[in-house]
C-alpha cells in the first residue's frame, strides 16, 4: 500500500508564499492521478489541485487558478504544491492523495485514497 507523507506546511502572512511536499513511498504513483486538498475548520475538505502522473494535465479549482501550481518530481516520486499571493481564507489542513483508479484525473475528493495524514497552512492577516 502507498504511503504518502506531507511537509512543507506552517504559519506565514498575507501574501507570502509556500511550497508543499507529499513523498510516497511503498506503492506505485505512476499513472495515477495525484491531488491536493484541503481542509479548513468547520468546513468539507475541498479540491486545490489534481495531476495526472503520465501527461501532467491539471486541474485546479477556481480560486486557486494563478496562485498555485502543482507539479511532480519522478525520480524523488514526489508532488509538489507551490503556493504564491496566500491569503487568510488559505488556512487550513492540506492533504495529498492519490486516486483509487490509474490513468484519470478526478476532482472529486471521494475519488483518492489512500490519504496522508496532512500539514498545517496558516495563514495571518
């Protein structure tokens, strides 16, 4: 079973910047879609960003188009969040996962299993 471990996460202001590393390990990423989400208190985790292993292609939901930017490493089996312009509404626990299913890209959270455990974005006004 694939093990996926988050870093990268901590307590920063309005308008700087972050960037969020998911490792994994112990199972195949290749050909799967791999996603970011996040959760913020009293709310459903949500979409932040998807990307197919094989082609790259990306989804991104709308309020982070522009600001954040997905990518994946294959030597290091690694995706990567880059996250720039952060904003309060920003803050919460941001996980990695990867879909059940190769060869997609999915946006639906109830999509992607197994999850790591998360890293805490704060972000200060």
């Amino acid at each position: 079973q694939v093990q996926l471990v988050e870093s990268g996460g901590g307590l920063v202001q309005a308008g700087d910047s972050l960037r969020l590393s998911c490792a994994a390990s112990g199972g195949s990423i290749r050909n799967y879609g791999m996603g970011w989400f996040r959760q913020a208190p009293g709310k459903e985790r949500e979409l932040v960003a998807v990307i197919n292993w094989t082609d790259g292609h990306t989804i991104y939901a709308d309020s982070m188009k522009g600001r954040f930017t997905i990518s994946r490493d294959n030597d290091k089996n690694t995706v990567y969040l880059q996250m720039n312009s952060l904003e309060p509404e920003d803050t919460g626990i941001y996980y990695c996962a990867r879909d059940v299913i190769s060869g997609r890209l999915s946006p639906h959270t109830y999509d992607y299993f197994p999850w790591g455990q998360g890293t805490q974005v704060t972000v200060s006004p």
